[in-house]
C-alpha cells in the first residue's frame, strides 16, 4: 500500500500536462457554450478554465506533501512534483492569450484616435500605405486561414467593398501567414480587395490580436472608430460602414 501510494505522486504528476490541457479545453468549452454574451464574459471564461488547468498540478503538490508527512515520499514522487510544476509553463499560453485579448478588446473600442500609419507590401508585392487613403473609409480585417468564421465572414466583406467602393470605402485583409498560403486560400474563397502581409511597418494594434476575425474600421478623417465584434450579425458592420461613409 504504501509502496502504491509513493508511485500515485509520480503517476499523477506525469499526467499533469495532459490533465491540465484536457480540463482547460472542458472548462472553456462548456462555459462557451453556455455563454449568452461572449465578448462581454471572455475573461471570466478564460480565467476559469486556467484555474482548472493547474488543479492537477496542486493534486500533485497536496500528494506529495501528504506523504512527506507520512516519510513515503520517494525519488520517484519528486519527479513527479518536478513534472507537475513544470507543467504550469503550460498557462502561460492563456495567459498571454488573455493580455492580448485585453488589448484588443480596448484597441477595437477606440473613438475619434488617429489611425497608426501602416506601409506593408499585399500578396500580389504592390505597396500599400494606410495614409494613402485619407478621404476614405477603411476596413481593415485581419484574419487567419485557420479561421472558420473568417473564411465565413470574407465572402460577405468582398461583396460590401464591392457595393461601397464607389462611396469611398477601402477594404483591406492582414494576415501574419505567408505569401504562398493566402494565395492557396484565395484558390477557395475569393476575394476582390487586397490581402496584406506583415513584410512591411505593421504597428503592433494591428498585430495583438487573440481573437479572429478582428476588424478595425478609419473613418475619413484617419481616425479609430469602434467595430461590430465577431459575434454581432454581419448586418452590423454594414451599418457602422454605411454610417462612416455618410459623415463629410
């Protein structure tokens, strides 16, 4: 018995990693799943599912001190704990999810704040520069080829900028993937407006981004304005675009 319960440290501290990523995955899944509101309850749902990844680890941790006490805590329970508290590396991926989330969620809400300029060169190598189109409303989307609600929501984009282009309104994609993959994904879902990549100046409000699609909408004076979030109808974006374009 004894025997058996010096191993169960080493066992349940080996486990810890996959125990940890398998109850992050439940927890943030079911809370999803039950969310009415997710943009309003990201960090709760976040922060919980973290909490639940590092319960194995302080299983471990309590394992192990219980049987310290007990004088049964052998080589083999120290790996253990030693693999149980490395495990906890593994929250730094919510975590850093988790600021920049934060950040995005504060950049997206921004009102009447001067557009950071970028200079980046779009998949076909033509420069494109966002100060070249004061005057315009612009769209910018950034997205993933991963991304299902991406793939989803680019069809809808093209057909706006297709309708608005003669109102002044600019659609631009940004994507951190190379060159080779947007055009393979272009193979599938098309799109008129240019797809840009990150070989130029891209400023980082641009980049921290935790969650797509994201879309930041310029006005015609080169200023921030707040923009519909993923989970808002498409209809949405329509309106706030149709309401930039109407301003002189």
């Amino acid at each position: 018995m004894n025997k058996a319960y010096q191993y169960s440290v080493l066992v349940v501290g080996i486990l810890s990693p996959l125990l940890g990523y398998f109850l992050f995955r439940l927890v943030y899944n079911t809370l999803t799943r039950a969310s009415t509101d997710r943009e309003k309850d990201w960090l709760f749902r976040l922060s919980a599912a973290t909490v639940a990844m590092v319960l194995p680890c302080l299983a471990t941790i309590v394992l192990a001190l219980v049987a310290r006490r007990h004088r049964l805590l052998s080589a083999a329970g120290k790996i253990g704990v030693i693999v149980a508290v490395l495990s906890l590396g593994l929250a730094a991926k919510p975590v850093r999810d988790g600021v920049n989330r934060w950040k995005q969620t504060h950049n997206l809400a921004l009102h009447d704040v001067a557009a950071p300029n970028f200079e980046t060169q779009d998949i076909s190598g033509k420069n494109q520069r966002l100060e070249d189109h004061k005057g315009e409303v612009v769209l910018l989307n950034i997205w993933a080829t991963w991304c299902g609600p991406c793939r989803k929501e680019m069809p809808n984009l093209d057909r706006l900028y297709q309708k608005r282009q003669k109102d002044g309104l600019v659609v631009f994609g940004i994507s951190d993937e190379s060159v080779d993959l947007q055009k393979n994904f272009l193979k599938k879902v098309p799109v008129t407006y240019p797809l840009l990549t990150l070989s130029g100046t891209v400023p980082s409000i641009y980049r921290d981004i935790a969650r797509y699609p994201a879309i930041f909408l310029i006005d015609r004076q080169g200023r921030l304005q707040p923009a519909p979030g993923p989970d808002q109808p498409f209809q949405n974006v329509e309106a706030a675009v149709d309401g930039l374009l109407s301003r002189r």
